[in-house]
C-alpha cells in the first residue's frame, strides 16, 4: 500500500480532508521516491486500487509508469477516501 505524498495544502499546514488539494512538488518527488523502490526490489502487480482523489490517482499514475505497469487494470473507490 501506497499513500500519496505532501500535497500543496499539507505544505501549507492545512487539514485537506475530502478536499481534492493537488500533491505538491515535495508529494510528487515522493511519488518517485516510492517508485524507484518497488521497481528496484521488482515489485509486478495484478490490479492496482486507489481512491477517487486526483492525488491518489496521481501517485499510483507516476508508480505504474515507472514500473512499466501503466496498463494495469486500476479500481477507484470512494471507500479509499476515508
């Protein structure tokens, strides 16, 4: 399981919530961070999960192409944003 990362409110110490802040440059440089390690231990998945925040689909979108797995099949759920 992966989160994503800072997002701009985050850095501003501000709670985001429900609200669909966008990562920051700090959360998108984590979004590789994470990449770089599943692909260097040869992490290959069957489905991918994620939430219906444009955060979270951005973080498993930067994963998967790193991984070479950007066709995955890919579950959005509201159940994730809790």
């Amino acid at each position: 399981m992966v989160r994503y990362g800072e997002t701009a409110w985050n850095k501003e110490n501000k709670l985001c919530g429900w609200l669909d802040a966008p990562s920051s440059k700090k959360g998108i440089q984590e979004a590789h961070n994470a990449d770089q390690t599943l692909k260097r231990k040869g992490y290959q998945f069957d489905t991918a999960h994620t939430s219906v925040l444009t955060r979270a689909q951005h973080t498993l979108k930067v994963i998967l192409e790193q991984i070479e797995q950007s066709s995955l099949p890919v579950e959005k759920t509201l159940r994730l944003k809790w």
